[in-house]
C-alpha cells in the first residue's frame, strides 16, 4: 500500500484542459525547482520566520509543484507551534496550496505527510491538515475564500497564447493585467495580490521581463494604483533553480501599502551565503551597501503609473533622468521611424538564394539582408531574397499570373499550411506573417542586430529588405551616418542598458520598445563640424572617437559606469 493510499489522499478533482508548462521556458514538460538557499530567503523577505507566531497567519502557495516552499513553510510553522504550544491539529487554516497537475500533488502531500508524521504529529491529524493544505484546481479560477498575510512561490512561466483559446477568452476576462502577449505568471501576481490581506507580504521568484516590457505595462499600473513594491532581488548573473535554466529571475516582494522606500538588492552568484547576507542586512540597508557578491540600494520613490522599471545604482538613475528631461526620444519628430524587419513564418520556404531563387519570377523577389549578413558593422550581402506575396493594396497576388510561384508554392505546401497565419487568412494561405514593403528597399536605413552585448550598428544606402531579427532607423530629419554615429555610442548604449532586459554573459536585446525610448539631441542644435566628425568616426568605426563626441553632442562631461559587453568592432 503507497503513503498515499495509507493516509487517504484521494485526487478526485477532474483533469483540467491544459498542463501547465515549464517555469522556466514555457514548454508544457518537466518541473524546475527553486534551490533550498533561494525558498529560504523568499520566505524570510516575506517575515514567514520561526521566530513569530506562524499559527496566527494563513501562508499561501498558488502554484505548489513539488512542494519546495511547502516543505520549509511547514517546517518554520510546526517549529513556530511547538514553541507557542499549539498543537498541530489547530494549524487546519494555516497554509493553502494549490496545483493543477495530479503528479504534483500527490507528491507534495505525500512528502508533506510525512514530514508532519515525522515531526510527531499523529496520522489523523496529518491527513486532515493535508487535506486542508494542498489541492488539486485551477489556481486563476478556483473560489477561494479570505485573505492571506504571507504569498510565496515560482509562478508558472508559460505565454498566454500557449494556451486552449477557450481557457485565454476565460483568463483575459478574468484578469486586467494580461495584455499582448502576457506570460501566465502576471495573472497569477494578480489574483496573489487581490488576495493579499491588508498587512501582507507576497514574495515570488519570477522573470522579471514584465517589469521592462510592454505586455507588462497592466500589471505595473495595477501595483504604482494599489500596492507597494517592499523589495526586489535581482538574480539575473545568478543560479536559483536546480536545472540549469534562462529565465532571468528576480524576488519580488509586494505589500498593500506604500513603503517609505524599496530595497533593491543584486546578487552575482545567489549562493547561500549572498542569500543569508540579504536576509540579515537588508532591514538596515543605507543608501548603499556592499557585502560579498551582494549589493545593496535603497529606492526613495519609485516608478509611477506603468512607467517601465528602469533599476541600476542611484548615480545611473540620476544620470538617465537628467537625459530624458533634457532631450525628446527618437520618433519625437514624427520623422524618425524604427521598425522591425520581415517575419515570414516559414523561412526555409519564403527566403530564397541560388537554385531556389530561379524557380520565382523576378518581380516576386525582393533583395534581403540577415543578420548573419552584416559583419564588423559592413554589409556583406550573402544573396537572399523574400518572396513578396503582396500586392501595393496590401492584398494577396493572383497565383495565375504567376506560374512559376505557384508550383514553387505547391512543391511547399505543407510547410506553408501548417503556419497559423495560414489557417486564419481566409483564402490567403501562402502569405507571409509580416508584409514585405518593396519601397523600403530603396530607402536609406541604419540596421540594429536584436541580440547584441552593444550597439552593433550598419548603414544601408537603399538596397535592401531587412529581415525580422533585424531592426531598422530611417528618417527625414536626420543624416542617417550622423545619428549612426550617435547610434554606435556608449551613450546610446546606455539608455538600451537601463531599458533592456539583460540577457546571461551581459548580452541585450536591441528591441524596438527600447530603441524608441532613446533620446537625442535636435540635429539643428549640432554644429556643421561636429556632425562632419561624427558622420567620419561612424564611417570609421572608431567608436572611441564616437563616445566622445556623442558627450559632446549631449552637452555632457561624462556618464556613470555601466557593465556591458562591448562587440563593437
């Protein structure tokens, strides 16, 4: 007979229509747990320490997995029990924790069970409190009833449109903050938060890309309206989970009401002892602090609205605000454009070379630059085309005027079909996901790598289609090799550094959201000789010369120090 059998754990909750995925990369296989040292410090931020008197507070799980938090959680409160001398069968309302896969659950009760039998507590009791503690449900949809002093745990990470579309309408209904292309775990700091009573604490270990991004923007406007932000550990440089994952995490910890400031803690490795040095220190955190592997910052205000959180050292924060009160972003004149190159959505098909370039009529093919195209910031153009299904009408062509296209389309057929732009364009099968614009080839543009570890920027005199991990500047009201050359800075650099999520080995993402939000100076503000010097360095590539005059252009004597990877070359 299993423990499970023997304590009378019975899952009798249906299957629900989806799993959910990964923590950590969104597919829908494997668990990724949070390493013991990290559940600690979550749980000490949120002040769920032995030391209190636990039996007066409710802890909550929402999204349980294997019982990681649940097992320290448990631990603390029967240590806490013992010491106020409330026996354990009161400790019914203490803790709830809730999972949607069946093999989780009975394994976290099963080790939660016999935790308890362990601890002396008696076999009854222990199955009543399971069954009191641990469920089988759809956290974002369950009805749960009071609040809780104390929410920790990893959120699943999985995208919104992952999902059964059914069970998306149902969760966008049900929830403000999930927005564009959302992940799961911002419905989940939501309902948390809703059900976080008026003195608690919610400490979670997530990706922190809704903090920067737009689909985040909801939820960052819901918490600068109702709550306030206690903490945030950034463990980006570091390893809280037992596999070896990228999901650039952070700890959040959130209460209902606004604190005099936010500490923000960074750790470079997240071992136990920079963990255990966070705990200790970061009450009587100055302005700053520095401990082995841990610094330490203290926010006096923080961001309003869905104002994007902008984080670094106070001299960084100063020296971003001061740029952006001083000078308008990009596409402040309306004549400056940032874009995204072509997705097709099937590549293999859509982007053609060599043999496969002759089986398409000329007129359907439009020149396209990769990124693999552009070396040391030249363009070596390696002879790809993109097929242009459009017409100037922004409608589909007619496969009858093009013989050669069609078979070409016929002998790919099924690569072409299975895309899901096929299956919702309504006669338009063949199209590609982006519309290809043939005018834009023509046009001078600058071309933006998306990943990067810095500003990696080309100048394209007008001859070709950028492809979709490529980002393009064009404009009216500049000369496109003088704002290259300001582009190419470390001064442009760090306003994408302050902005940009930041990727493992210090690399960024170079994404449009982030490039807008670069300011520049009025080009009519720029002397004639200035902008002769930069447009030369640009040509150069000597970005040396570039960051200096890049100071110069921005009236500036110098900038705070930044960490980054420097692949200009």
């Amino acid at each position: 007979m299993s423990r499970q059998q023997s304590l009378g754990f019975e899952l009798t909750v249906p299957q629900h229509v989806y799993e959910y995925g990964d923590r950590a990369t969104g597919e829908t296989h494997g668990v990724v747990l949070t390493k013991p040292h990290i559940v600690r410090l979550i749980l000490d931020l949120a002040k769920y320490t032995s030391d209190r008197n636990l039996t007066k507070l409710r802890l909550l799980e929402p999204s349980c997995g294997e019982g990681v938090f649940l097992i320290e959680a448990v631990g603390r409160l029967l240590a806490s029990a013992k010491r106020h001398r409330v026996p354990a069968v009161r400790l019914g309302d203490s803790i709830r924790a809730y999972d949607i896969d069946e093999t989780s659950v009975a394994r976290t009760k099963a080790t939660i069970g016999s935790l308890l039998v362990e601890s002396g507590v008696d076999r009854v009791s222990t199955e009543s409190l399971v069954g009191q503690w641990i469920h089988r449900t759809d956290f974002l949809l369950a009805p749960i009833v009071g609040s809780f002093d104390v929410i920790v745990g990893n959120p699943p990470y999985v995208r919104i449109e992952q999902l059964d579309p059914q069970l998306q309408a149902i969760y966008r209904g049900r929830f403000e903050t999930i927005f564009d292309r959302a992940d799961l775990y911002v419905a989940f700091i939501e309902r948390s938060l809703e059900l976080l009573s008026a003195t608690g604490l919610l400490s979670f270990i997530c990706a922190d890309r809704w903090t920067m991004n737009r689909y985040g923007a909801p939820l960052r406007s819901l918490i600068a309206r109702e709550y306030g932000v206690r903490v945030y550990v950034d463990l980006h440089q570091a390893s809280p989970f037992e596999s070896d994952v990228i999901a650039y995490p952070s700890i959040f910890v959130f209460e209902r009401r606004k604190p005099a400031h936010v500490v923000f803690a960074k750790l470079r490795e997240g071992t136990a002892d920079e963990c255990a040095a966070v705990a200790l220190s970061i009450d009587e955190a100055s302005v700053v602090s520095t401990h082995d592997g841990v610094h330490i910052f203290r926010y006096e205000r923080w961001f309003e609205n869905d104002d994007p959180w902008v984080l670094g050292s106070p001299a960084q924060l100063a020296a971003l605000r001061e740029l952006e009160d001083r000078f308008a972003t990009l596409q402040a004149d309306g004549k400056t454009r940032v874009g995204i190159g072509v997705a097709t959505g099937a590549d293999e098909v859509f982007i053609v070379s060599g043999a496969a370039a002759q089986e398409v009529e000329p007129e359907r093919l439009v020149p396209l630059v990769m990124r693999s195209d552009i070396r040391e910031g030249r363009i070596e153009w390696g002879g790809h085309y993109v097929i242009n299904t459009f017409t100037t009408n922004e409608g589909g062509i007619d496969l009858a005027e093009y013989p050669k296209l069609a078979a070409y389309f016929v002998k790919h057929d099924a690569a072409i079909r299975r895309r899901h732009v096929s299956q919702r364009s309504n006669g338009f099968w063949f199209r590609t996901i982006d519309r290809v614009y043939p005018d834009l080839v023509q046009r001078p543009k600058l071309l933006i790598p998306d990943i990067a570890g810095s500003n990696e920027v080309a100048y394209d005199a007008g001859k070709y289609h950028p492809h979709h991990n490529l980002y393009f500047v064009t404009s009216d009201s500049w000369d496109l090799e003088v704002l290259g050359g300001l582009l190419s800075s470390k001064l442009a650099l760090f306003f994408v550094w302050s902005y940009a999520v930041k990727m493992r080995g210090g690399y960024l993402r170079f994404q449009a959201q982030y490039l807008r939000r670069i300011r520049v100076p009025d080009p009519a503000s720029l002397s004639a000789k200035l902008k002769n010097r930069i447009q030369t360095a640009f040509r150069d590539r000597d970005f040396k010369t570039l960051d200096s005059l890049a100071l110069e252009a921005y009236s500036l004597e110098t900038l705070p120090e930044f960490s980054f990877v420097d692949t200009r070359k």
